[in-house]
C-alpha cells in the first residue's frame, strides 16, 4: 500500500470518533452579501487560459478528460471516474453547449433509466430542464432539492424560471425550508449507481463564465451514500440535526480510497485540516472562499517544517476582512488572486501530488457549521495530477500581491 494512502486511512479512522468543534462564523461585509448569496458573478468576462477537450460520449468508456492534441487511445481501458473543468475561453458561449460540462451532464440525463435525485444549488439551463422533462415522460424518478432563496424564490426573475418548468412537468422540487443556511450541494445522483459533483451549479455563470470543477464516480457504493445524503434533504433533515454517518462514508475502488463528508454534521474542515497536518511535500489549493482561521494556520506550520504550500484565492472574496489571504500571505506564503473577473468558484485542495479534497464546501465556518455541503475527498495520482493541471492554468493567469498590499504585524 502506497505511503501517501496512510493520511486518508486516517481520516477513515478520524471521522469515526472525533466530536464537533466550534470554529469562528466569518464576517461578510455587507456589500459582498448579494453576490456570495447568490454566487453570481459581474457580467465582465475575461478570458482563461484553458486546453479544450473532448467528451467522451456515455456509450464509451468512462474515463480522463482528454485534450484535443492527444487520442483516444491515450485513454485507460477501464476506470470507475471521470474528470471535467469547465473553459471559460474557449466553452463559453451558453448557445452551443458543445464540449461543455452542460453537454456531458445532459448525456447522463438522457440516459437515466431509472432515477435522478438532484440536490444542487442554482439554476437556470434551459436545455437542462428540457432533458429532465423528457425523462420524466419517459418513466425516471425525477427530483430536485435546490435553496430557497436562491433556488425558488428567484425563479421568477429574468433569465430563470426553469424550475417553474420542471414543476409544471410534474418534477418534484423542494426547497430547504427558509433557513438562513444555504442548500449548497451540486451532485446529482443516476440510477444509484452514478455521482456528480464538484463545484459547478447549473447555471450560464458556473458552466460558462466559472472556474469549476466536476468528479463523475462510477459506483453503486459511493451512489448509496450520497443517496442517504439526499433522502435526508428531501425528507427535510436539515443542518446539524441531520444524523451523521461519516464512519461508513467511504468506498476502496480499484484501489483508490474515498471518503465522502458532508456538513453540517460531518465536521468536514476539521477533517481537511487532519490531511494538511499530514502533508508530507506539497499542498496546492484554489478556494472561492477561504476565511477559516485553523486551516490557514495548519496550511502555515506544514510550510514552516518544509512543505511547499500555494494557492489561489478568488479575488473578490479575498478582498473581505475575514479572508485568510492576509494571513497566509503576512506568513510568507506564496498566494495569488486569480485573473477571471468572473468567479473562481472552485473549493479543491491537492495534497502530495496524490490526495485530492473537491466538492461544494468553501473553506468558511459557515460552510462547515450551517450549509448543506458535501466533500470528497480520494488518493489517486492520476485523478490529482488533472487538478494540478487545473491548479498550475488558474495560478499561471493569477496575480501576485502587490507589495503593501497588508499591513502585517
């Protein structure tokens, strides 16, 4: 068994016994509240920086995300995951969806024979809803669990109305009955033996002007558990008084070890900040929003004993009082704000080159204490070196923080 398994084992172990810990709510300044309540970004887009690819279609075997410059033979014969990341300069026109995140997700819509459960943020693709519909008429258990305020209660604005669609079709939807918490999730579940997830809502913003990230697993295991996550959603088990199940919230396939969190009731960042206290060469991160304190300064002492810790931060949100970008950088981090001035809105951590952390959960007590969120967390080098391709693009087009920026103490 590989070194670099030993931290997830751990977590494995970790998450069996440890009781919940209080962390710091962070501050939002009062003008940033609407554009993280709704994570939708100023209409400027400027163009990334990113390797267009092509999708693989469902009949095939799942598999990498393949740039255009290499063949389809480069691809491995069998494997239970597949990668994508959208491309906001090359795949951003939302009136042709080919090569998007939105053109493979709605290959595994059009394929689903038996269910889709939904829980997912945002929303406002019409093709979408179109193949949602369809198979609704077909006979697929379609339903959806979105956020209220930024799921239902703005589907009558302009550009939306997709979920008045889907309930018009007779697809269930429900909502997380007015909390003040978000409903954050962005996984959907196919035929309980499919996952989605990662960063992306299902929107213009996160498929075509984002930078975000999709993990697609290929296991009844791994479904079942997100499909206890989901019942729980729909059945309104909400934040903390949700059970928590995280000692049986993991999965071994074909030798790669998967643990799966969700907040509120999994202590997801206390889980994060075991796996960097085990860091043994490099962690790279890319974080929409970063204002946890203990992570910042576990990220800090792994650098300080001779780790090689980097990141990107989104600069909008790391303009705000709370963010640890100051932290880390008075630290003598090397940190960046990224160059999209429409969102990074990706939540990943990559750990020795090896361990991946993905999903919906930003790196904030809020995330951890009150939203619905979900990370994955997964050892495998192949999986890993696609994020730090990601990683080393969104870094490469960032910009350094200027000198003076921070008044350190």
């Amino acid at each position: 068994m590989r070194k670099l398994l030993s931290p997830l084992l751990f977590i494995f172990l970790f998450v069996a016994s440890c009781a919940p810990v209080d962390v710091e709510t962070p501050f939002v300044p009062a003008t940033q509240i609407p554009f993280f309540a709704s994570e939708t970004p100023p209409p400027i887009i400027v163009p990334v920086t990113e390797t267009p690819s092509i999708i693989l279609p469902l009949t095939e075997t799942p598999g990498i995300i393949i740039p255009v410059t290499e063949t389809l033979t480069s691809q491995p014969a069998s494997t239970w995951w597949e990668v994508y990341f959208t491309d906001p300069q090359t795949i951003n026109d939302p009136n042709n969806p080919t090569g998007s995140v939105e053109e493979r997700l709605l290959q595994f819509i059009n394929a689903a024979q038996t269910s889709i459960h939904i829980a997912s943020f945002e929303f406002n693709l019409p093709r979408v809803a179109d193949a949602l519909i369809v198979a609704k008429a077909r006979g697929v258990d379609v339903r959806w669990v979105t956020d209220d305020e930024n799921g239902l209660e703005i589907d009558g604005n302009e550009n939306r109305g997709q979920f008045t669609r889907l309930m018009a079709a007779n697809i269930e939807v429900k909502d997380d009955a007015g909390r003040s918490a978000l409903m954050h999730n962005k996984f959907w579940i196919f035929d309980q033996r499919i996952v989605w997830t990662g960063s992306t809502n299902i929107t213009v913003n996160g498929v075509y002007k984002q930078n975000n990230n999709v993990i697609v697993m290929h296991s009844p295991e791994i479904a079942a558990i997100y499909e206890r996550e989901w019942q729980e959603l729909w059945n309104g088990q909400l934040g903390r008084r949700a059970p928590s199940t995280r000692n049986n919230q993991w999965a071994i396939l074909d030798g790669t070890p998967i643990q799966v969190l969700f907040s509120a009731e999994d202590d997801a960042v206390d889980n994060l900040i075991a796996l960097v206290n085990d860091a043994q060469t490099s962690i790279r991160f890319l974080a929409f929003s970063f204002t946890d304190y203990p992570l910042a300064q576990a990220m800090i002492a792994r650098a300080q004993s001779g780790v090689d810790v980097q990141g990107v931060f989104e600069t909008f949100g790391s303009n705000g009082l709370r963010s640890e970008l100051r932290t880390l950088w008075c630290a003598g981090l090397p940190v960046r704000q990224d160059g999209n001035s429409s969102f990074l809105h990706h939540k990943v951590i990559v750990i020795d080159n090896s361990i991946v952390v993905t999903g919906s959960l930003n790196f904030s007590s809020s995330a951890d204490e009150d939203n619905e969120e979900n990370v994955v967390i997964l050892d495998n080098a192949e999986i890993a070196a696609l994020y730090l391709q990601e990683y080393q693009k969104v870094w490469d087009q960032a910009n350094s923080i200027a000198v003076g920026a921070f008044t350190c103490e």
